[in-house]
C-alpha cells in the first residue's frame, strides 16, 4: 500500500523549474528511453540557428487520429511550452493505455533561439520573436505572423522592430517551415493546438477576418471544441479575432489551407498584473491542473473530427 502510493506520488511530480531548449532536448530523450515502444522523437527542423524542433510522438498504432499541439512558438510565453512537455509525460506516466487508438504529436518549443535569447542577460528579456537578423541592429520574425495564409500587412506588421514583424514572404523562417510540412507529411493529425500566454482564452478562426467560418458545420465544430476546453479549463472562448485581427497565424493556415481543426490557447495568467508572461514556476503544476482535463479531452475527440 506505502509502495502503491510512493509510485502514485512520484508519478505527479511536476517540474521544479523551467525547461529551456538543452533541458528539454535532454528530458525529449530521456522520455523516448523510457517508453520506447510508445515514445518516440523526431526533429521536425531547424531553427535559423540551427537547433532542432524536436517532436516526441506519443502512439501504439501511428495512423490512429492525431492532436498535433505546439508550443513555446512565443520565446517568453515560458508555461506555453512547459506545458506540452508537462503533457507528453503525463500521457506516458498516467494514461498509456490511451494511447493504443491514438497519437498525440508534441513539439515544446517551436521558437529555441528566441527562448535561449530570452534568457541570456539578467534571464527574462521579455523576447517574443525567433532571431532571424535583419540588418540595422534589428532581429526576428514573429512566427504566428510568418504563416502562408492571409499574409498581409493588416494583423501584422511590415517593421523589423515589430514585435509582430511577419517576415519578408510568407513561410520566410525554417521554424514556420518546419511546422508546415510537418502537418502536411502527418495526415493522420485532426485537431491541432497551440499554446501561448498569457490571458486565459481559447481562440478558433479565423485570426485574418472578423466574419465567421463561413461554412456552419465547420464553424459549429470549432465553437464546440474551443466551448467544451473553455469550459474545462474556465478559460473564455472567442474568434481570434474578436480582440484584433492576426494575420499569418498558425491556426488561420492549419484551417484555411489544410481544413484541419485549430485552437489557440492563451494560458494563465488572465491579466499582466499577475505575473504577465514570467508566470512563477511554483504556478507550472496549477497551470497544469486546469488544464489536464481539457487535453484528454482533445486527444480523444481527433477521433471524433473529421
Ligand atoms: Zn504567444
């Protein structure tokens, strides 16, 4: 009984800090060595410094429906990609079985030049784009700005100081690239999901245009799976958007040219006042307690999605 409980214990441990993109190559492998007949990395690309976008796949049977989520696309969003990593380990510890009839593809950070850059200095650099240079002491490319749909200059910006600066053409950056042509080799992938924070919302398209899916069960499709993970999560969901337009995001590409269902998740915290994107790590397990629930969710219902 002690034993069962020790090993229930130390199966939720959570992390005690922050991955940055060594640790998380580290703890990638680590987890494949764990589980090798279930885990498995892959690296979806290069970033424009040359580190690896690794993806580690969760599955027994690699055509079963996929969710596909993404994270640490934001350098500084810190809990938007330890909460992908959170989540390949917990599907592993806790709910392998879940995993026989489906997969869950995850890649952590989709952005490690920016994250290490957001460390460098005193360590929180409040750095959001990757690093591309650009001449005149400029640098970087946001990535949900850079994908290939509805690019354009209204969401977005044409500045290279810009915090939303959306590159030079669509698909500019390896990291967008890379994410690109992931989804197009994986057609098993029906829902995919990426992470951010901070605000508590969950977005569906489109980001590019403030009219609706214009076809009704493709729209009722996305209210419902971006109302039930809002309702779990007590986050708010809404079109993205309903706060401004975005152009070149990831969701308006992965729905509008691939016709795969997409959410964008802003995680805690709801207002910059509590903490705004340096959530502290002693907040890493709540953040992933509220969220739990919603994942399993989502892995399931790739089933259900056309
Ligand atoms: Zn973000």
């Amino acid at each position: 009984m002690i034993s069962l409980l020790f090993v229930m214990l130390s199966a939720l441990s959570f992390s005690q800090t922050y991955h940055r993109y060594g640790t998380l190559e580290n703890d990638l492998r680590l987890l494949e060595k764990t589980y090798p007949t279930v885990a498995s990395v892959s690296v979806a690309g290069t970033s424009v410094e040359g580190r690896n976008l690794s993806v580690i796949t969760l599955s027994r049977n690699k055509t079963a429906p996929a969710l596909f989520i993404v994270g640490g696309i934001h350098a500084r969003e810190r809990i938007a990609s330890e909460l992908p990593f959170l989540v390949a380990k917990k599907l592993l510890e806790t709910n392998s079985s879940l995993l026989d009839t489906h997969t869950v593809h995850i890649l952590p950070i989709m952005n490690p030049d920016g994250v290490e850059y957001d460390y460098s200095g005193a360590g929180k650099m409040s750095w959001r784009k990757n690093r591309r240079s650009l001449g005149g002491g400029a640098f970087g490319v946001d990535l949900n700005r850079n994908f290939g749909f509805g690019w354009s200059n209204e969401g977005a910006s044409d500045a290279p100081f810009s915090d939303v600066y959306k590159g030079t053409a669509p698909f500019s950056e390896p990291e967008t690239r890379a994410v690109r042509d992931f989804i197009n080799s994986h057609p098993e992938i029906k829902i995919v999901v990426n992470y951010h924070s901070f605000g508590e919302q969950v977005f569906f398209p489109w980001g590019s245009k403030y009219s609706p899916i214009k076809d009704e069960a493709k729209l009722k499709r996305h209210q419902l799976i971006a109302e039930t993970v809002a309702k779990l999560t007590s986050y708010t969901p809404m079109q993205a958007s309903a706060p401004g337009l975005v152009t070149g995001d990831i969701c308006d590409w992965t729905f509008g040219e691939k016709g795969i269902t997409c959410l964008g998740i802003e995680l805690d915290p709801r207002e910059h006042i509590h903490y705004g994107h340096y959530l502290p790590e002693n907040e890493i397990e709540n953040v992933f307690r509220r969220n739990w629930e919603s994942i399993l969710y989502l892995v399931t219902e790739a089933k259900n999605v056309p």
